[in-house]
C-alpha cells in the first residue's frame, strides 16, 4: 500500500511539473499568460488590464486560503458570498447560482452577480469549492467579454487535492496500523466555543474563527504500542504531518515533553515548527499517551505558540484544561498520583524576583510572589521569608486537581489544576523539569497558568 501510494504521488508530482502548474493551499493551477502577479495577505491574484479606444477593460482572479466547511456545501457558499463579495462591495444584486460535483468528489457552487463601484459596471463571480472538511474559494471581477476564454482555462486547469491537514480525518488518510472502535475510549471536554466532528476515522475539534489562524486537535483511532513510545511518537508525528516539512525559522524552539499522569499512563508530547514551502510557517504538535499496549494519539495546529490566539504562550492556550480533562474510559488507575513529584522548590522567571511554590511531603506548602531569600527545609516543614505577600498553608490533591488552604483564610480555599513534566529543547540532551499550575485569578476571575522550573 505503501508502494502505491509512492508511485500515485510521483505520478501526480511529474503531472504538475510537465503542465508547469503552481500550488496554492490545496489547489493546482497554471496562471493566466501574460497577467500580473500579487501575492498579499495571504491570498494570490491575478489581473489583466486592456485599453481599447478609450475603453477599459479588466480581469481579476483571486485565491482565497481553505477555511473549515461546515459540511454544507450551499451554506459554505453563503458564507463566502457575504465574507468576500458582500462585505467588499455591499452589493444587494439577485445572485444566481448553480452547483456541480467534480469527478474526485469536490462540490463546486458558482455564483455571479452585476456589480457596480465608482461609476464602473462588472461581473463578480464566486466559486467556492467543498469537500474533505474544507473550503476554498475563488473570486472572479470580469469587465469585457475577452476575457472569459481565458478564466475557463484557468479553472480548466485547476485541480483540487484533498488536504494534508491535521485533523482532517474525513480524507481517506488515515494512520497505519490503527485499530477500530477506540474513539470511545476518549473521554474529554472540548474547548468552549470549539465545534465537534466525529468521523468514522477520528475526532476533530475545531476552534472558533481567530481570524487568520485555523486552530484544530484532533483524536485519533488507538494503535497498537511498539517496544519504544518515543519511536512511537516520531512515527505518528511524521505520518499525520507528512504533508508538511520541518522548519528552522519558527519563534517558538522546536521541544519534546514527556510526563506520567496522575491516573498512571504516561505520555510523550512532540512540538515543531513546519509548513509548506511558499507559505506561512506553523506549529505543529502530537500528543501520545501510552495505556499498556495501546496508544492514544492527539495532534494540534496551530500559528506558532508566541502568536497563536490557541495554543498561545501570550494569549489564550486551550491545552491544559483540555490536557486536565482527558481520561480513558477502559483503563484503570494504576498510579499513586503526583504526590511525591510535585514534592521540593519550584520557582519561575529570575532567582531572586519571581514566583516562587515550595511543596512539602507533609501537606504544608509556601508560595510567594515578590522579590525573596529562600532557606532550606526540612522533610517536615516549608519556610521563605519575603520582603513582599506570602502565604503558608495546607494542600491537597485528587488526580490532578490541588486545593490551596491559606492559613490565614481557611474559610475560602483555592482550587485549581496541576502537572509535573520534563522538556528538552535540545533533542533530549538536557531536560528541564517543570511545574505547571492552572489557577484563578482573584483580580479579574480569569484562568491563568504559571510554569515553575525545580530549583536545584
């Protein structure tokens, strides 16, 4: 199967090269001859001016980047109608449409309308192309009949191919060696606001529209574990992104992660910068889980964590509530939890200006959050004086849940969530081990997450 594939994609590749087609997004085409080229935000046109005794005449193709389809192929097309033609012109013209279906199984949905703007009178034509989970669009502004041959080459030419994307398990791509009927095994809650698609393949959930930026996670069929989870995870990690290559100008270091969870399965997560040559680098991440001898395997997409309104290191990151709230239905607690790991010195940011969490084996905790000297401890006790607030207290947890008793305030206790992992951004020649701790905010009710390093 391996072997077919490989030819079939080789074949297509000699097609592109000898028809000397481009790619953009998950469409194939040859330009116009002759017309002018733009490339801006993130979108490609091609246009052509004429003058003829006094008159002008014109022609503009644009490429739009895929969206999420919402499975529809007729609200995919309203949907488009209004962000690209409506919202540009605030033409209110009967539209007329008509619907095809492509040989390979994409629905096409064209729609034209006579627009007028400053005095001139064309032709605005919308093309919007469903299928595998997406949507690409292509508008075309047309002022003189001249011009219609060579729009018809131009989609004449125009091949789609279903997306390489993470999460778009309704493509017939699915993992080697997977097994069926796991997906129920998946117990989780999808981020607010993010929609959920289930396939006989595989779960994807997508977030809301950030603008720009398309957002996914995806839940896999389980597997069968090989001898290695770290093999194991490069394995699924180049399967599902092999659509993609790797890329070294990313702003976010490339990192592996690995931790055990508080119900006992441990889990390794891969994150690299990727993206396909010509286009805007992304992030890319796979999260595999090991329970006994089956894996679990979760991809995420998104713009890179220093930008990405997601998975975001200075926005929003859906992961760990995501990460709190995933379990599996048929395996059992085999762990003690993460008493003992959370267990010493753990501070974030500078040595002596930071936040700083001491846990200790007895159920006492120290935390202090303004410029401070630390001294030892002993195996019973926690103690830090501060020149700023600090609080002494008591601590709990079940699973990976922690509630915070302050001495002071033991009428109002503090929960939240919290995880111990290691990171290497070398490949795995240093690890650091890290401390992440999800709590509310009393200023502004908001989550928030902090990361704490282990002091050595």
């Amino acid at each position: 199967m391996k072997l077919v594939i490989f030819l079939i994609a080789t074949i297509l590749s000699m097609t592109d090269i000898c028809a000397q087609k481009e790619k953009f997004d998950i469409a194939s085409f040859i330009p116009p001859k002759g017309w002018q080229r733009l490339d801006s935000n993130g979108m490609v046109l091609f246009q052509n001016i004429r003058t003829n005794n006094g008159s002008t005449r014109f022609c503009q193709i644009f490429l739009f980047p895929s969206l999420a389809s919402t499975g529809d192929p007729a609200k995919d097309f309203a949907s488009e109608w209004n962000r690209i033609v409506v919202r540009a012109t605030h033409t209110q013209q009967n539209l007329t449409t008509e619907t095809q279906k492509t040989p390979d199984g994409w629905i096409e949905t064209t729609g034209y309308a006579n627009v007028q703007q400053q005095g001139i009178t064309y032709t605005c034509m919308l093309v919007s192309i469903s299928g595998f989970g997406k949507v690409m669009s292509v508008m075309v502004n047309v002022a003189g009949q001249e011009f219609m041959g060579e729009v018809q080459l131009f989609f004449n030419n125009m091949d789609m191919r279903a997306p390489v994307v993470l999460g778009d398990l309704n493509s017939n791509q699915k993992p080697p060696d997977a097994s069926t009927g796991s997906l129920s095994d998946y117990v989780y809650t999808a981020p607010p606001g993010w929609s959920i698609k289930q396939y006989s393949d595989g779960i994807v959930i997508s977030a809301p529209d950030h603008g720009n930026e398309r957002c996914l996670l995806s839940l896999w069929p389980m597997r069968n574990a090989g001898s290695d989870l770290w093999t194991d995870a490069n394995n699924i990690f180049a399967e599902v992104f092999k659509g993609y290559q790797p890329k070294n100008n990313g702003l976010t270091p490339n990192s592996i992660i690995k931790g055990i969870s508080p119900q006992g399965w441990e889990y390794v997560i891969i994150k690299k910068s990727i993206g396909i040559n010509g286009y805007a680098t992304v992030f890319g991440f796979l999260f595999v889980a090991r329970l006994g001898n089956q894996l679990a395997p979760i991809s995420g997409i998104s713009k890179d964590p220093m930008v990405s309104a997601c998975f975001g290191l200075l926005q929003t990151d859906v992961w760990p509530k995501f990460f709190y709230s995933l379990q599996f239905r048929n395996w059992k607690n085999s762990a003690p939890g993460i008493s003992k790991q959370i267990i010493g010195d753990w501070i974030g940011g500078g040595a002596t200006a930071a936040g700083k969490f001491s846990f200790a084996p007895n159920g006492r905790y120290a935390n202090a959050e303004a410029s401070q000297q630390y001294h030892s401890m002993s195996d019973g006790e926690v103690l830090a004086t501060t020149q700023g607030f600090f609080g002494d207290g008591a601590y709990t947890l079940k699973g990976n849940q922690i509630t915070l008793i302050k001495d002071r305030d033991k009428n109002n206790p503090e929960h939240g969530y919290i995880r111990v992992e290691e990171e290497s951004i070398d490949n795995g020649i240093n690890w650091t081990e890290k401390l992440f701790l999800l709590r509310t905010s009393s200023v502004d009710g908001k989550e928030y997450e902090v990361s704490l390093r282990r002091m050595k």
